[in-house]
C-alpha cells in the first residue's frame, strides 16, 4: 500500500516537473528541476526496499542491529543527492537572478543571442 | 525589515542555536546528527540573524570570511582522511585513540570526529556564502 | 597498499584550498594552480607507468571492502584519461597566465579550477557508480561557476541552457542508479557486473541501461542531446573553453564505455542504436559547423561531430574498434584543445571571434599560422597526423564487422571537416586581410611572457599530435590493452573484489 502510493506520488513529481520543464519561463524551468530531483529521491527510497524496520543502529555492548532494520543505502544516497541538488538548485536560483538582473527577461526565447 | 520581536529574539536564539549545532554535530558519533545537520543548524542561527538585523551585521557576526571557512573545512576534512594514509591503510581509514584522564573520565575520539568538524565548516561556510549572497542581491535590486 | 591512486583527487582539492586560503595574493595563486597541475601529471605518469603492463591498482577507500565501501581502480583506459586532464589541467593553467583577467581571478577563478580537475580524475577513477554520479556533480558544480563567472551576458544565457540541460541529466542519471540499486542491491561497478551478468532478466536492465545512454549521451553531447553545447563552449574565456571542449565531453564518452563494457553487456538492440546515434551525431555536428562563421562556435560544433566517432567505436564492440575510439578521443582531447588555444590567442590579441572579419594572418604570423595547421589537419585526419590513425583504424574495424554504412558515413564526416577546417584557414590565414578589418595590419607584438605562456601550450599540443601520429602503433597497442581490459573484465573484477562472489 505504502509503495502504491509513493509510486504515485513520484509520478505525479515527475509529471508534473517535466509539465514544468516545457515553459518558456526559466523560473518555472527551475522549479520542474527541483520537482524533477524530489521525483528522482523517492524512486531511490521506494527502489531501495521498504521493510519497515527500525533505524540502523547498533545499540550499545551488541554487535549486530536488533531486529528489523532498513537498509542505510538508500538513505545514505538519498542525503548526499538531496544535498547536491539543493547546491545546484541554490546556483541555479543565483544565476536566474543574474541574468534577469542582465537582460531583465525570464523567456527562454528571448534568450537566442549565443545561438544565432 | 524592522520588527522589535525579531530583533530581540534573533539575539537570544543566536547563541542557542549555535550551541545546539555544536550538540547535534558531536551527538551524530553514535546518534542521528553529525556534522552536515550542525552545519546546516548554525547557518540558520547566521541567517536568523540576517534576517532580523542585515547581511553585513551577521557578516560581522562570522568574523571569519565564508569562503576562507570553507577551505579550512574541506583542509580538516583532507587532513583526517590523511591520518590513514600516514598508518599505511588507504586514504580515510578512521584512526582512534583513548585517553583515561581519570578512572571514569575515559575520552575515546578519533579521525572522523575530525571529518565531521570539517563538514561542518564546509556545510556552514557554503550555506552562508550562497544566503547572503542571495539576500545582498535581492537589496541591490529593490 | 599506497596513497597513488587517490593522489589525483586529493591534489587538486589541495591546490583549491590553498587558492581559497590565498584569496588576496594572485601571483601565489597563480603559481599554486600550476604546481598543483604539474603534479598531477607527474602522478598520472607514474600510475600510466605501473598499469600499462595490464595491472591493475586498486585502494578500498577508508578501508572497507568493496562492495561495501568506495573502491578507486585504475586500470589502462583510467591512467591514460588521467594522463589527458593533467596535461590539459597544467597548458590550460599556464595559458590562463596571460588571458585571464584579475576580476576572474580574484572570484576564485584558480580554486574553481581545480575542483573541476577534482571532479574529473574522480570520474575516471571511481569504480562505485553512485560515487561516479557525485564526481559528475562536483565537476558540474565547477563548471557551471566557471562558465558563469564574470557575469557577460552571452555567459550568463549560455550558462542557463548549460545548467538546465546537465541538471536534466543528472536527475536521470540519479533516477537510473536508484532502480538499479532496486535490481541488484549494490553500487559497485564490479559487484554490478557480477551480479548483472547472472540475471534473468535482460529485458529490464537494457530499459535502466538505455536511461544511463539518454543520462551520459546528455554529458558526452551526442545526437539529439547536444544543444546545449553549441549555446555555451563558445562564451566563457579561453582557458575554461579549452578545458571544457577538451576534457568535459569525453568524461561523457568515458562514462558510456565504462557503462557498456564493464557494467552492462550490450545486446545487438543497444549496440545497433549506438551506432545510429554515433552517425547522427557525427553528420549533425559537421552540418552546424559548415554553417557558423564564429571561430569557437565552429569549433564548438565540431566536438559533437568528433564525439560521433568515439561513439562509433563503442558502437562497433570489437576489441579493435574500442582501441580505435579511446585512441581517437586522446587525439580529439589534444587537437581539439589546441584549436580553442589558438582561437582564444586570435581574440586576445584582436578582439574578434568573426572569421569574416579575420585575414592575413598568415603573412602577419607564419609560425603561429603552422600550429593552427597541424592541429586542423590533425582534427581533420590527414597523414601522417594523429587524427589519420584514429580515423584509419576506426574505419578498418567498422569494415571488419561489415557495419558499411556507418564507415561510409564516418568517412565521409571527415571530408567536411577537412572542408570546415580549410574555410578557416582561408577565412583567417589565407585570405587577403579585409580593407575595413579591425584586425591591426603590422604584425603582433609578443612579450616575452605571452610568447611562454601563450605559444607555448600551443607547440606543446602541435607536438604531441605530431608524436601521436609518429608514434601511432605504439599507442594504438597502450590503446589496444585498454580495451582487451574494458572487453574482458575477469582482471578488474579479480582486483576489485578477491575471490568473486559477495559474502
């Protein structure tokens, strides 16, 4: 059941992200982007397996997990991308307001001068 | 933005939130926490302070510049993955002392104690670096 | 177990700390990117000298075990892409001596650099796919601030197709190792292979396997995905284009070999798709090119045409066609360079980018008019120049497994650039210089520096092209025990993970 829905809720992400995608307006652009990562992080999770279990930890004076425990890679994984993408996105955003700054449009299509 | 709130509240969080970072940062050796979550706490703690006050008043509050913070993270980090390296084992092989200062004061740290200071660093020094840079060109362009 | 395979990543994270740390003092800064570089090349020799037997060096990061832990692996093809960014990383940080102006430099230009150099020998060392993914990003990260610094507004609108289209990629290329991780539980490149090559289900892994093509065809700029390159390579300052149109790209190509060797075993489907792809990318790219009369943005369009042959030799799957295509992308990564070098001395010294507007040089610049010579004929595949061996052995084993059409076509690829490289010449070198030219009519003056760190690089590259060419049978061997090694990974596997199978 959980997974039914999260498969919906990464394909909703990732419809929509990519509706987002075909504007014209780069500001929309960069919102289908972070949708798009978001839509990426909870395949990784959902792909990863969903047991249930408990945090991953050792606890102390035992040397193995009690019990059932979810595996930590996916996590691990889903923490360094969420991290890379909040720094992209983060460029992404200044460079936005640079160039809006520059040439004071948000259109893709105005933006041709180093493709004629 | 002037709200006497804020401001007043900015003042007495600062501190806390910072060393509630420094907690987070050395509760994730065997608990949730760590260095990126403590980084993340204490750029919040500069950006609260950002936003009730301005950019260059929690520029002051750094003291150090961002970028120069950064490096020394990310020369913290290379530093604790080389302490392998000088053992002989591949570059980041943790290496642990311990140290019995009295019978029950038993201090047990080890390289990636290190690492995660260096995370840290690097975490609070980008984070800041790209808010305040964001906020300063948001002013300039109002 | 030594520290050499992880020096060339850890080299140049120095180097950039050292350059942040030294912010106010740009000659030191200077000087530290340079000897950063020089190392690495030094490094990257010597790890070309242990491996070029067919040995592999392997170091489990942090101690752990592969699969579990991050595994950096060098094998032929690793030693020698490392061998390329060193080289490339040291002329393109001597050049940057001369043309890079001080405002650059002062906004980290020098640290930026190095963590691109970072990102890039990471990519060719890593045997841990998820660790791949994170080099790519932080080589991403470093060229979108390099493309975008300094803030001009062709930059800027470049440097927003850039971003966009790579951050696409990456998102899927994320989405792939998530549903591959779902398949198989692990990372591990070699663990991938083992466990890859025992499925029962080879119709799933070819969907993920096409994602990681749509993921690395969007990096290495081939057929239908390379718009974005064309808009960008062509506006930053000269030393970061020379680097990006050299090294960026073929991170790109190296990913896929990697890929589709080691990880994947392409069916006739894939293989028969790569192909299509490589011949689309090599006559779009050629096309484009005819049509521009701007010196790097012709250029720019000719990595995507070149990068159709690395495909093609992929594509082809015989041991001597990979051989061709990793022989073919280090000729491409040296003339290629050299070219936006040469492009990047004739706009620093007039200003202009409009080969219209260009003429004479020839008989204002002999010497300097030879080096844009052997670099474009080198490109363009004439004897006895490297490109002709590339070329020559490409076509040899595209006629061997009967693939007609594809040779004909890469064949015929190379007559037009030929073409696109003679209008240059005639355009900038050859012709009369136009009466109502800026260009200066007496011949350049050359201080002793620039003539160093401008010329320099530039004979240094024409030189290797030539030793390239000179010297082709003894690399297309290197080349050759490259690919016996990507085609028959038992080695790697052995080296990575003792005794097979996984706990």
């Amino acid at each position: 059941m959980t997974e039914l829905m999260l498969a919906i809720a990464i394909g909703v992400l990732y419809a929509s992200g990519l509706y987002l995608m075909m504007r014209r307006s780069i500001a929309r652009f960069i919102i289908g982007l972070a949708l798009l990562s978001h839509g990426a992080n909870l395949l990784i999770f959902t792909a990863g397996g969903l047991s249930g279990g408990r945090a991953p930890i050792i606890p102390e004076g035992s040397d193995a997990p009690a019990g059932l425990i979810a595996d930590p890679l996916p996590q691990a994984l889903i923490l360094t991308a969420i991290v890379i993408s909040f720094a992209l996105l983060a460029f992404a955003l200044v460079l936005l307001l640079r160039t809006h700054q520059e040439t004071e449009t948000d259109d893709m299509e105005k933006l041709r001068s180093t493709d004629a | 933005m002037t709200s006497l709130i804020l401001r007043t509240a900015a003042r007495y969080l600062f501190p806390l939130i910072l060393l509630f970072s420094i907690y987070v940062l050395f509760r994730g050796h065997n608990d949730p926490g760590g260095g990126f979550v403590g980084g993340l706490a204490a750029a919040s703690a500069y950006v609260l302070y950002a936003l009730a006050f301005d950019v260059k008043a929690a520029r002051g509050l750094l003291r150090v510049d961002s970028a120069r913070l950064t490096a020394w993270g990310l020369l913290l980090a290379l530093l604790s993955g080389l302490a392998g390296l000088a053992a002989g084992r591949p570059f980041l092989t943790a290496r642990w002392g311990k140290w019995t200062i009295t019978e029950t004061w038993i201090v047990k740290a080890g390289t990636p104690l290190l690492f995660d200071v260096g995370v840290y660093l690097v975490v609070l020094g980008v984070t800041v670096t790209i808010l305040f840079a964001l906020a300063e060109g948001e002013d300039e362009a109002s | 177990m030594n520290a050499l395979p992880a020096l060339p990543i850890l080299l140049p994270l120095l180097t950039g700390i050292v350059c942040i740390l030294m912010r106010g003092n740009l000659p030191a800064q200077r000087m530290a990117s340079i000897a950063g570089c020089l190392l690495q090349l030094v490094v990257a020799v010597v790890l070309m000298v242990r491996v070029g037997g067919g040995t592999l060096i392997v170091a489990q990061m942090g101690d752990w075990a592969a699969p579990y832990g991050i595994t950096l692996v060098v094998d032929v093809l690793s030693a020698i892409m490392l061998v390329m960014s060193g080289l490339l990383g040291l002329l393109s940080a001597v050049y940057g001596l001369v043309t890079m102006d001080e405002r650059r430099e002062r906004h980290y230009y020098h640290a930026f650099f190095q963590i691109l150099l970072m990102g890039v020998n990471g990519s060719f060392l890593t045997g841990d796919l998820f660790n791949l993914y994170v080099w790519f990003e932080v080589m991403l990260m470093a060229s979108f601030v390099l493309l975008a610094l300094g803030g001009e507004r062709p930059q800027l609108e470049g440097a927003i197709k850039y971003v966009a289209l790579n951050f696409l990629a990456s998102a899927l290329f994320l989405a792939a190792v998530g549903i591959l991780y779902g398949l198989t539980g692990t990372l591990n490149m070699a663990d991938l292979a083992l466990v890859l090559r025992g499925s029962e289900d080879p119709g799933l892994i070819t969907t993920v396997s096409m994602l990681f093509l749509v993921a690395f065809g969007i990096k290495a700029a081939i057929f239908p995905l390379f718009f974005w390159l064309p808009a960008s390579y062509h506006t930053p300052p000269a030393p970061v284009s020379a680097i990006f149109a050299g090294l960026l790209t073929k991170v790109g190509v190296y990913a896929l070999l990697r890929m589709f060797t080691l990880v994947f075993t392409p069916d006739t489907f894939t293989l028969q798709l790569i192909l299509m792809l490589a011949a689309f990318t090599m006559v779009t790219g050629v096309l484009g090119a005819a049509a521009q009369m701007n010196f790097r943005r012709l250029l720019a369009f000719h990595i995507i045409s070149q990068i159709g042959y690395m495909i093609m030799g992929l594509g082809l799957f015989t041991q001597t066609a990979i051989a061709a295509a990793i022989f073919y992308m280090v000729h491409n990564i040296i003339a290629k360079t050299n070219l936006f070098l040469i492009a990047g001395i004739v706009s620093h010294k007039t200003g202009i980018h409009d080969l219209k507007q260009m003429g004479g040089l020839f008989k204002a610049q002999p010497l300097f008019s030879v080096g844009f010579l052997i670099a474009a004929m080198a490109l363009a595949g004439l004897p006895p120049l490297s490109g002709f061996f590339g070329k020559w052995s490409l076509a040899q084993s595209g006629f061997a497994v009967e693939r007609y059409a594809v040779t004909a076509i890469a064949l015929g690829v190379g007559l037009l650039t030929l073409f696109s490289m003679t209008k240059i010449w005639n355009e900038a070198f050859w012709k009369p210089r136009p009466a109502d030219s800026p260009l200066p009519a007496t011949p350049w003056t050359w201080t002793t520096r620039e003539r160093i760190a401008l010329m320099g690089p530039v004979a240094l590259l024409a030189a290797c092209s030539v030793a390239l060419g000179l010297g082709a049978g003894w690399a297309l061997d290197l080349c050759g025990t490259a690919a016996t090694q990507l085609l028959n990974p038992a080695a790697y596997l052995e080296a990575v993970l003792p005794g097979g199978a996984r706990p």
